[in-house]
C-alpha cells in the first residue's frame, strides 16, 4: 500500500476492475428502491433501470461521516499515512461535508477535496490525482491535478423526465449542462435522435484537439450511445472516444433513458487512462 491513499464516493462511476488498478477506496452513495436497499456491487444494474423504468421509488443519500470514518480508519490499519479524500460537486451534495467532518476525527491526515463537477467528470478527477501520485508527485501536486480538471471538462446529457427521471424543470427530452454547481436546460430535443445530434453538435463546436468520453445508463439508451460515440470518432479534432457507464447513483437522479459525454482538450485537460466502461 502506497503512503498516500485516495478515497472517493460511488459517484465517481468506477467498474470494480479501475477501483483495483487505481487502488482507491470508494465509499458508497447510499441507494433503496421501494424502501429496500439496493447495493451496486452486488446486485444488477440492468434490473435496477428496469425497476425505475416501471416506476419504482428511488432514494439516495450522501454517505454519512461515521461511513466515511471506517474507511479512513481502514486505510490507516493498513500503513496509509495521508489520505486524499475526493467527491462531487460540494453545491450539489453534502458529500464533501459529511468527509470533512470524518476527516477531523481520523487517526491520519485527510486532505479532502471537493471536485466541483459531477459522475464520469469525479471519476476522472480521481484518476488523475492517482495516475500523479503513482508517477511520483508530491501531494500538493497530485490535489492540484485533480483540482483542474473539474474546471477543464465540458459535459452535455440528455435526460428523460419519463418514470425515474428526477432532473427538475427538464422537459421531455432535454439537452443539458452541469455548470457552475448547477444543472442548466439548453435545448429541447424531439426524441433521442434529435439528442444525439444536438449533443454532437455541442463537442463539434469545440476548439483544440479533444478526447472525450460517453455512457449511457439502462440499456436502451446503448445504441444511442454507441452512435454518439461513432459521430464524435468521426471528427477528426476528436483523437479518442471512451465508454463508461452511468451507475445508479447517477442514475437516480437522471433516469433509466438517459446519456451523456464529457470531453476535454489534449493539450491542456487531463491525461487519458481507458478501461471505465463497466462502471456500475
């Protein structure tokens, strides 16, 4: 085990097989579907977005300090000496505080950072921090890294205000930005093929050459997925595409139809590691 540890919350959309090679430490988003609890890791996302297509009641809530507190406490038994603590958007969720507050009574250092951007985009954060860590980077370093990036990501996302959508104010199909803390409408869209295009549309318009990434939540938004992925490969200032996949503690808030992609530029965005598409 490295010194320095990172921990994160299953917001981040890691597969089980990134947690192991970035070896973080991810505490869950707590989740129930009709009052019973639904664990990521153990059970079937597919029948999760299935049960919210049919109408299910879904409920999350921020880990608490106490959860946050085992896991610090965990990786200090192991020989951690400093533990870097990172979470979504503190403006959308009281993640960041409930960390803060564990960090205070940990028996180790916990540096706790506050994303400032949400699902795939907090993920990407903690592999960038990792990735400085493991290439020998102080920690002050390493924090700075995944600071940026939050600050460098473009990100659009269709949602569905259809049984298990909970973006408030969207209509029925609806091309949206998180920014600045905050989720905001930009264009109504006709159907899912009409999203597809005006999400296109929004990367293409972008300067500089960029990697970007793309998910989908329940399965039948795949195929749309898959094709907006195929468009943005099309794009020649568009040098990678990779997938992930929106778990459900993203996916109770935006629904079982819905899709999204972040992008960032090569020459000043963070560094690219591949391997996230199962994330649950």
């Amino acid at each position: 085990m490295s010194a320095v540890e990172i921990c994160t919350d299953s917001s981040a959309l890691f597969s089980a097989g990134v947690v192991e090679e970035l070896g973080v430490t991810v505490v869950p988003i707590s989740i129930t579907v009709d009052g019973e609890p639904f664990h990521e890791r153990d059970e079937g996302l597919d029948d999760f977005y299935a049960r919210l297509a049919d109408g299910a009641e879904v409920t999350t809530s921020q880990p608490g300090p106490g959860e946050f507190l085992v896991a610090y406490e965990a990786l200090a038994a192991r020989g951690a000496s400093e533990i870097v603590s990172i979470h979504l958007d503190a403006r959308t969720s009281g993640t960041v505080r409930s960390a803060e507050l564990a960090a205070r009574e940990a028996p180790i250092p916990v540096l706790v950072v506050d994303a400032r951007t949400v699902s795939f985009g907090v993920g990407l954060c903690v592999r960038v921090a990792a990735e400085a860590l493991a290439g020998g980077a102080s920690v002050g370093a390493a924090v700075d890294a995944g600071r940026a990036v939050g600050d460098l990501l473009g990100n659009v996302f269709v949602a569905h205000a259809g049984p298990g959508g909970r973006v408030p104010d969207a209509p029925a199909w609806a091309l949206l930005e998180f920014d600045d803390g905050q989720t905001h409408p930009l264009v109504p869209c006709a159907g899912l093929e009409d999203a597809i295009h005006a999400m296109a549309g929004r990367v293409f318009e972008e300067d500089g050459r960029l990697r970007a990434a793309v998910g989908h939540a329940g399965r039948a938004t795949e195929g749309a997925a898959d094709a907006l992925a195929l468009a943005l490969e099309s794009q020649a200032h568009v040098v990678e595409v990779e997938r992930y996949r929106v778990g459900a503690a993203v996916g109770a808030h935006t629904g079982p139809l819905s899709l999204g992609a972040f992008w960032w530029n090569v020459d000043t965005g963070p560094r690219h590691r591949p391997g996230n598409a199962d994330a649950a």
